[in-house]
C-alpha cells in the first residue's frame, strides 16, 4: 500500500483559567493528500463521545472539492476494500485522480477503530456512529474542511449500514450502494448456516493481522471462503485475492443477526436522497429476483420501487465481475460510473 501523508488530530477540552473559558481551536485544513483522522462518537444517546471511527480523509490537488465521499466496507472488510494495496484496484486512487474527496472509514471493531464487545456492534449502532461521521465531516470540525454536500458509498454490509443511516437520518446528499440487492441468493444463504461464509475468528490460522486476538463474537472468512462466496469465475488476478486474505478483517456476530432487518424491511423506501445502486453480474449473495443482474433494466424492474422516496434512482450493473466489484478485472468501469454518477448529481469536484 503507498504511503500515507498522515497528520495527527487532537482534540483539545474547553478548560477554564482565571474563570475565562478558552475554546479549543479549530482544526487547521489539511493540504492534499492523505490524512489520519479518528473521529469521536458515541455509542448511545446520553453517553460521551470517548470511542472513535478511524479513517483517511484523502484530497486531490487543487481546490478542496464541495462533494465528499464516505466509503463504508462490507463484512470481513475494513477500508483496505476501498483503498487496495494494487493501485489500479484503489477506488480512492481513482477518486482523488478525478478530482474528488474521500473519507475511507473502518467500521466499529475493524481496523484502526474502537473495539467494542461484539456483542453491542450491530447494525444499528453501525448507523448512528456513521452518522456522527456524516456530521462532523460536512462541518470540518475534526478535520478543519467542511463540505457542502456528502455521499455515502457502501459495500455489501457497508450498504446496509448507508441505507439504514440515510433512512433514519436523512443527513446525506446521495448513496451510492454496491454489492446489494434486496433479494439474498438461497445458495448463500446455505452457505451462511454450514459456516461457509464466517466463521469464529479463533478457528482461522495465521494470515491477516486484523483478526489475531479477537474477541468470541467476531467472525470472519473461512480457506477459501473469499472465493467462494465473493468472487466469480475468471473474474479476478490471483494476487487480488492473495492480497484480499492478507487484509481480511471480522463482522460481528450481532451485526450478522441484524443485516437482515435493513436489508429485506422497509428502511430504503425512506431514503429521501438519489441512489446509484451497481451490483456485479455474476454477484453470489445478492440477486435480482431469482437471477443474476443481467443489466440495469433488470436491477430497476427489482430494486426501483424498494426507494420508494428517493428522488432519483440509478442502476449499473459491472460486467464480468462477483460481488467485490473493486476487486475485479473490471473495476475501473465502476469507477468511473461512481464518478460520472456523483458529476451529475453534484457538478464537477471543485
């Protein structure tokens, strides 16, 4: 992975001397490139913001963009999923190099974030702290760069969690939602229940660091459990997957019973922004109907009336690729349809 520009935020208390209060200064804007942030949030109303969602907000050179993207990773991912370590898989690279900003984010017990117990880490809880993201990255207050509009984009389970959040909140300006769908292939489904799809971290050897030490309750894939459930035949380099096993992260198993609730109930017909929903064709665990998404007339003759209320509704359906549409040969085309997507929505980048 290329290295990272990273700047140190510190979030200083309001403290009181001589019974004068001193506020804390606002954060200084960054310059281009690559920064660290955590954000504070809370993990219940009433309680303090002493936990944090890690990311990296990334700038292109030139004006600070007005659009920021906030990309949210799927099950047994953390951002490594929007910031591959083979470049030309990067959907940050591809962002930033059209001129666009980019907060990539670790869920709750993935990555840099905080480590909650399992347990408590559902999907729920995965949609208010991204809305404690949403808000406090529009108004720069960690970060020093606030932004006119925001887009969360979603992967897999990182889509649930945008659909549930812009549903209850109604704090974002689009979504754009990728390797879903409302119909979950009965295939997959098997595969969930005889341990094909995750497992107890504790019964997985070696391989990533994200997932050594872990807690009962996180989960992540089994050998070969990537392939089978999230990459499609002739689809991918070998490397990609390689490099995919090496960074693998965990889905808690709270988050695992609650995706279900999001997923087939009622919460995107309340999405009051646009959608942009991109799925791939050969896509396993999500499908249209009973069938492959052949195209985009397919998707919208199945998915068009679950967002109901959303103003706008697009689809685009990435050839020659299985659910992780950034991780296959064809990514570049989803890319640039984001991109394209956003640009007409919003304008150019700056």
């Amino acid at each position: 992975m290329r290295h990272w520009l990273r700047s140190v935020v510190i979030v200083l208390a309001a403290c009181t001397a001589g019974g004068l209060a001193v506020a804390a200064p606002a954060a200084a804007a960054p310059g281009a490139g690559c920064h660290e942030y955590e954000i504070p949030v809370s993990v219940a109303p009433g309680l303090p913001a002493d936990q944090h969602i890690a990311g990296e907000l990334c700038l292109p050179d030139g004006p600070v963009p007005s659009v920021l993207q906030i990309l949210v990773p799927g099950a047994t991912y953390n951002r490594t999923y929007w910031d591959f370590p083979i470049s030309q898989y990067s959907y940050v690279d591809a962002a930033t190099a059209r001129g666009y900003a980019v907060f990539a984010m670790d869920r709750l017990n993935t990555g840099a974030s905080s480590t909650l117990p399992p347990a408590a880490v559902t999907v729920e809880l995965d949609a208010a702290t991204l809305h404690q993201v949403v808000t406090a990255l529009r108004s720069g207050a960690d970060t020093g760069t606030p932004f006119r509009n925001v887009v969360t984009v979603g992967h897999s389970l990182g889509s649930i969690i945008t659909i549930d959040e812009a549903a209850s909140y109604h704090d974002v300006d689009g979504l754009i939602v990728t390797g879903f769908s409302h119909y979950v292939n009965p295939l997959f489904v098997t595969n969930t229940a005889t341990a094909r799809v995750v497992v107890p971290t504790q019964l997985v050897q070696g391989g990533s660091p994200y997932i050594q030490n872990r807690p009962l309750g996180d989960l992540t894939t089994p050998a070969g459990g990537r392939e089978l459930n999230f990459y499609a035949p002739g689809t991918f380099e070998p490397e990609v997957l390689a490099a995919d096993e090496a960074t693998k992260d965990v889905i808690t198993a709270s988050e695992l019973a609650t995706f279900p609730v999001p997923q087939s109930g009622v919460e995107s017909n309340l999405i009051t922004a646009p959608v942009l929903l991109a799925i791939g064709r050969y896509d396993f665990p999500f499908l249209c109907g009973t069938q492959h998404c052949t195209g985009a007339a397919m998707v919208e003759q199945f998915e068009r009336v679950r967002f109901a209320a959303a103003p706008e509704f697009d689809a685009f359906v990435v050839p020659n690729a299985g659910h992780d549409i950034n991780l296959a040969r064809t990514a570049p085309l989803f890319f640039t349809e984001a991109d394209n997507w956003i640009t007409r929505r919003f304008g150019t980048a700056a």
